[in-house]
C-alpha cells in the first residue's frame, strides 16, 4: 500500500512536471504566457511588449491566467520572447531587453534562503506553540529579472497566500480570498519615486512604509494610492491589486508588497534605459494621457466659495479691467438647492447661462463643482436607491458614512448604467442648457469610507482604491461618446488609480493646510505624484484650510510683504501674503496653475499693494510661457512622462539628485527651486551635473555638479535654465482665446540640442489623428546655429525672434 502511494505520488510529481513543460512550449509557441505549474502553484509570465512582463502567482490556476485587473488596457504580446530551461532546471524567459529566471520548483534546502540554525528542541518548542505556516508561503519560487547584459533589475525572493485577516474575511464574505504579498531584494543603492501622492515630506521613497490606499485624513495632508513605483535601477513595478496596499521599502535589504485582499500576486515589470522608456511603458499599460483643453494650461481662479453669479462675473470684469490673464473661474461646491439635486439655486444663480455667456464673451470659461452624494428626500433619491446604484452596506443600506442626510451617499458609478446616468443628468442639466465648461468632481476617493461597502463590481474591501478610476470615466467617456472629437475634456479630481490619466484629469493634493510646513511638503507630493505617470497634478495656491491663528501670533521672521492694508482676507494670519506669494510664484510652473482656498477673497489683488505686482509679474510668465509648456505637454501625450520632472528622471548618473525633495524640471529647460522658508532671501540650489546652466534672471552662466545659494528677494523664484535649452515665448495675451503669436525664441548655448514646438486649434481631439503643426527646432552648438524644419513656427525673420543668450 505505501509503496503504491509512493508510485501514485511519484507519478503525480511526474505528471505536474510534463503538464508545465507543456504548458509552457505550447503558450510559447502560440504567443501566449509561459505557465509553470509546481505542487499546486501556478506562475505565468505574460509579455506585454520586449520591455514589459506581467507576473502571477496564485495556487487557483484561473487566478494566475486570468486577465489584470482594472485600469489596464493593453493586449498581449508575447512576440520576440522565448522559453528555454538551462542544465540547472532554471525557466528561462527572454526577450532582446529582458532575462526573466524561475527557479526551479525543487531547489534542495542548501539552495534556498536559510534562517541562523537553531537546535531541534528549540524548533520543536516553537512548532508546538506557534504551529507551522500550513502552506500559505512563503514559496521559493525565486524570479530575477535583469538586462541581457546581465545587469539586475528585480529579484522577487518569496510569495505568500495566507488568509484575510478576520475583519476583512467578514467584509468580503461570500468570496474565498487571501492577503497576498511578494518580497524583492532591495539593494543598498536603489531608490524609489512615485505610488501616488504621500504628504510627508519624502521624495526618496526608500526606508518609508507607503500605506497605499486613498485616506482623505491622513497626516500631512491626502493619502492617493496610484501603485505604480519607478526604481533608479531601470525599472518600473505595477502591482495589480485594487485592495489597500502596503509598500514597505528598502528595510533590511528587502522591499514588501502586501494587499488586504487578493486571490493572487500580481504585478508587471517594465525595463527601461531612461525613465521616460519605462512611462511610455507605463502608457502602454494604462493608457494616454490626453491634451487638456488649452485654457487649462493659463490660469484658473477659485475660492470657496463664489457664491453667487454676481461675484464670478465681477471677478472676471476685475481681472479684465486690470488687464491680467485668466482663463477659467470656478463655480464651487455649494451651488445646488440640495445636495443631489443637480440644479443651481436660482436665488443665487439666476441666469447661468446669461452668466456663462458674459464670461466667455471675456475669454473667460467655467469649472463647475458636481458632488456624487445624493441625499435622502432629494428628487433622484428613491430611484437610485431602488435601482442599488448608491453605494450600501452589505445588508442593502445606503452609507452615507459620518455625513449629515443633507449630504447622504454616493453614487456608484462602477455600475455601467449608474455612470451612464450620471453623465447624462450632467450633461442635461449643466452643460447643454447652461454652457459650463469644464467639471470639477470632487470626493472621488470615494470619501465615505467603502471598507464594509458593496460596489456593482465587488466588496469596498477588495475594491478600495478604484472608484476615482470609474468616478471620472463616467464623465469623460460620456463627453466623448457626445461630443466625439469637437470638445476637450477637462476633469478636476481629488483622488487618481491606475489608468485614470486617459480620463481628461487633472488631480490636486486635496483639502490641505495653508502653511509653510505644507508648502515645503507639497513640492515632493507633487514630484511623486507625476512620478507615478500621471502628469497634471497640482495644488490649492497657497492652501485650502486656514489654520487657526492664535491671537498673538507674529511670524518668526519680519514679513517680506506688508499685509496690513488686507487684514479683512488674511486677519492677524501677517505673514500669509508672503506665503501666498511664494506659493503662486512656484504655482506658476506647476503643470496647472490654480488659486483656491477658504478665505473671504482670493484674487491677485487681494494680498495687498506689495504683493499685487509680483503675483502679476508671474502670472504674466506663466502666459508668455505657454507655447513651452503647451508643447511639452504635447510631449507628455505622446510619451506618457510628466513635465513636472524629479531630478532623478534627467540626470540618472548624478547620485546626488536621488533626494532632492525641493528641486525639479520643468519640461527639458527649466530646474525650478520653490522658496518655502518665511523671511527667506536666498536658498540653497544644487545644479545638477552633466552640464552648464544659467540663472534665468540674470543670464549668468553657472557650472553643474556644484551647490550655489541663490539670491531670492520676495519678487524672485530661483530659476535656472539647462545649456542647450530652446524656449519658445509667446506674445501678451489675457486668455487663451485670443491668438497668441511666438515673439522670441531664447537658446541658451553650450550644448546642442532639439526642442519640438506643438501648436492646434487647443479645443479638439484633431491631435490624436495627426491635426496641428509641429516645428523642430535644432541648435547646433558648434556652429552656433538654430534651424528649423516643418511647419512656419513664427511670422517674422529668424533675426527678429531667435536670441542667443551671452551674444
């Protein structure tokens, strides 16, 4: 008997092992994934391109073969990869960029990973007491991925499937799942950017724990969970799993992911010898990020809130009286009869349409706040809860979490039907009859807490971080399906997940104090958060939440702005007009330039006489700036990079920009240093090595690789632009509306290089099929030449527009 169970298992063993060498030579052959199946684990390595493999494993075979989850949009290909096993019995998946090894199934224990040896009955002791893992993991089933150059890029030393925690198990009843995790090597000199936006203060994101799930009250400021990570080891990780996540990184030499809930370890590699190889990777996966419409790259005003239609048209007159840019004004929260009923007040909102006229006749459009929450008793109530498209509780209960029922639930718009709906209110009762133009949707996380919900797709617990995913397809999928390609979608959202990119967004950091501990810490939450391959964040200028102000409160340093002829918008709050103006100044090369916040005003004339001209001074900038910034953008559609740019993607070989969480570039020319201590007149400024740069200001040529203390009067961001760089600059215009004609083009020599300038009609979709025109502009350093080819970029002669600085 026990030498035929012997045999049985023997051939068993056999039989697993010829099932995944088929496996993997027929999936191979048919362009599919290599499947490797090993005593009740499966692993499939999936390519998506020569750059990018999608790795599983599950012990449910349908798990690990199953398609990614959501946010994902590209197709496999399996083409230019091959399948061998070498004499070691190691799997061995190739492509021309990557080596993938698997090792084999049944390493001997000298070949594995070993604990410090302990005696028997110490083992025996602990066995008897804390019992053994009952093959939850971890599985050995190591995978390192290098360089066919043999250069290492991930090593994944174990995987586990243990059970959910009991809470958890509870909230996702019904469905048999696991908290999943995986541990890769994390070697010393490795560095970590993106997975969102995280508040603290860190741009390196090694030896931080990154609690990946959106958490409006996190400290600091907004928790967004995006979980795709950029390695300075050449390298980007898209771990597929919407559950809460955790990312411990760089402690102990090991990096561990972990999800609440999953019925696998899932995750995609993509190799890439610069960073904006591994976004266009990224793209690939997740999708474009499409060109907003062009107003979006001038200026929007906002406070919350404008209450009335007479303050938003007597905002706008001010700024055209004042003969100051603007492009777009914000109708806040706040603006309905009752939260759910999609309508304006009337009594305070009379003829939005009249209004929404008066101001595009201004150049001026509209972006108007539309919540999800739905209250009880409202018009639409009854039949959204009939139909189950609010988000309820699990025995059917709408949850309006810890909000009043003048707010109630959301709606869940991960139903198809529910977003469809939601869209077509909308668009019936805001675009079409009144003429706004752009949409801000607010609590997108969602904001009541989905961890006990129920989604059309599944439980809030397996779910938790993909609602902003779904949130603002409603919308923009709506607007293209009506509108087809005649109108650009432009989505404000407070909370972002894999893919939500190609939705027409533009994500903020959320409700965040004005300080100057949060200006500081919001510099690298951006960074990051472009990181992450999602280009158009930006902030509330100079924060939303006023913190309180004792009454005794003097700033630490004699205010460089005199507030004294504004106290009715700042208070004894004395130093906020300087911290206002050091925020817009660096709000002026964010990738969108927007003021918000609760104060009784909010526009560029009201932080007092001294700080009027110098908020005037950059807010012209940002304008004359915008054939740059709209043709970089023009970049970031086609390649899937961020032109708000860490230090790390433009000078890999400079170990010393790896952590510089106050630095950056904008676009390929400009390195941008925000000042963020009050009383401050000089900063420190590292230049980057690899190339000379000049102080914008002053034209002065400076050396890299060296750290300068820049001069930085109140009126003065320190600016520098990279040798080498092409600028565009276009003429004075107050909106994007008018024609705006490219006046000088600024080279700043000492290397050559190209710069493409984009220009199009900035309303429609015409781009994606080849609309607009695109000049190359080239210098030639050595000859000291700049030439261009297609299409005329400027009217007037080259000697008119080019100026060479230092000539």
């Amino acid at each position: 008997m026990v030498r035929r169970f012997k045999w049985k298992s023997l051939m068993l063993g056999l039989c697993t092992v010829l099932l995944a060498m088929s496996l993997s030579n027929v999936a191979t052959a048919q362009g599919g994934p290599l499947v490797l199946v090993r005593d009740g684990r499966v692993i499939s390595l999936e390519p998506y391109a020569l750059n990018i493999l999608r790795v599983t494993m599950s012990t449910d075979r349908a798990a690990a073969t199953s398609a990614p989850g959501y946010g994902f949009v590209a197709k496999p290909s399996a083409e230019g990869w091959t399948h061998e096993r070498d004499a070691e019995g190691y799997d061995v998946f190739r492509s021309s960029r990557m080596v993938v090894r698997v090792a084999p199934g049944d390493l001997s224990k000298e070949k594995l990973p070993q604990s410090m040896p302990l005696d028997a009955l110490n083992l025996e002791l602990r066995e008897h007491y804390f019992g053994v893992h009952g093959g939850h993991g971890p599985h050995n089933d190591a995978l390192l991925v290098t360089t066919p150059e043999g250069k290492m890029l991930l090593h994944m030393r174990t995987w586990t499937m243990a059970p959910e925690s009991a809470d958890v198990a509870q909230a996702d009843a019904g469905a048999k799942t696991y908290r999943v995790a995986a541990m890769f090597d994390s070697p010393a000199d490795e560095h970590y950017y993106g997975l969102g936006q995280q508040q603290k203060g860190w741009m390196d994101l090694r030896g931080h724990e990154i609690r990946c799930w959106h958490d409006y009250s996190a400290i600091g400021g907004q928790d967004v969970c995006v979980p795709f990570m950029v390695s300075s080891s050449g390298y980007g990780l898209v771990w597929d799993n919407p559950s809460k996540t955790t990312a411990d990184l760089g402690f102990n030499g090991r990096n561990v992911w972990s999800s609440e809930v999953g019925d696998r370890v899932s995750y995609f590699v993509i190799a890439g010898e610069t960073s904006d190889e591994i976004y266009e990777g990224y793209r690939l996966l997740t999708g474009v990020t499409h060109m907003l419409p062009k107003p979006i790259y001038g200026y929007i005003q906002s406070k919350a809130i404008y209450s009335t239609q007479e303050q938003v048209l007597d905002v706008a007159k001010e700024y055209r009286q004042k003969k100051l840019p603007l492009d777009v004004i914000v109708v806040d929260f706040l603006n309905m009869t009752k939260q759910g009923e999609l309508d304006l007040d009337p009594k305070r909102w009379p003829d939005p349409a009249g209004m929404n006229r008066e101001l595009n006749a201004m150049g001026v459009g509209t972006l108007l706040s539309v919540w999800p929450h739905f209250s009880p008793g409202t018009q639409f109530y009854d039949m959204l809860q009939s139909k189950g498209w609010l988000i309820h509780t699990r025995d059917g209960k709408p949850d309006s979490g810890n909000f009043k029922d003048a707010i109630g639930p959301n709606i869940d718009t991960t139903n198809p039907e529910a977003a469809k709906w939601f869209w077509e209110k909308i668009r019936d009762r805001y675009v079409k009859p009144y003429g706004f133009d752009y949409l801000w949707l607010d609590e997108t996380e969602p904001d009541i807490d989905p961890a006990k919900d129920v989604f059309s797709i599944g439980s809030g617990t397996r779910f938790y971080n993909v609602y902003p995913l779904f949130h603002t397809a409603s919308v923009y999928e709506g607007f293209r399906r009506d509108f087809g390609d005649s109108r650009r979608v432009m989505i404000l959202a407070r909370a972002a997940y894999l893919g939500a990119q190609r939705n027409g967004t533009v994500f903020w950091s959320s409700d965040i104090i004005s300080t100057w501990d949060m200006l500081k810490r919001s510099i690298p939450a951006g960074l990051n958060f472009t990181a992450t391959g999602l280009p158009y964040w930006d902030t509330d200028i100079a924060g939303f939440f006023s913190p309180l102000v004792p009454p005794d409160y003097h700033a630490a340093l004699k205010p460089l702005i005199d507030g004294s002829d504004v106290r009715s918008t700042i208070g004894n709050y004395e130093d906020y007009p300087e911290l206002f103006v050091r925020w817009f100044e660096w709000g002026s090369f964010q990738p969108v330039m927007r003021a918000h916040g609760e104060r009784n005003h909010n526009e560029v004339w009201s932080y007092g006489k001294q700080a009027e001209p110098i908020l005037a001074k950059y807010l012209k900038l940002r304008y004359g700036l915008l054939p740059y910034t709209y043709s970089v953008a023009y970049r970031s559609y086609q390649t899937g990079a961020p032109y708000m740019r860490a230090l790390f993607m433009d000078f890999p070989g400079d170990p010393k920009t790896a952590d510089i969480p106050d630095e950056y570039m904008y676009g390929p020319a400009f390195l941008v240093a925000p000042v963020t201590e009050q009383g401050a007149t000089h900063r420190t400024v590292y230049l980057p090595a690899g190339c000379d740069w000049y102080n914008f200001w002053t034209n002065e040529r400076l050396h890299g690789g060296e750290t300068i203390v820049a001069d930085a009067p109140i009126d003065t961001l320190p600016l520098f632009v990279r040798a080498g760089s092409i600028i565009p600059f276009g003429s004075d215009v107050e909106s994007t509306q008018q024609p705006q004609t490219i006046s000088s083009v600024r080279v700043y020599p000492g290397a050559g290089s190209s710069f493409t300038l984009f220009q199009d009609d900035g309303k429609t979709y015409a781009y994606e099929k080849g609309g607009g025109s695109i000049t190359r502009l080239t210098w030639d350093d050595e000859a000291q030449q700049l030439k261009h080819e297609g299409a005329p970029g400027w009217s007037g002669s080259d000697q008119s527009v080019v100026t060479v600085v230092g000539k």
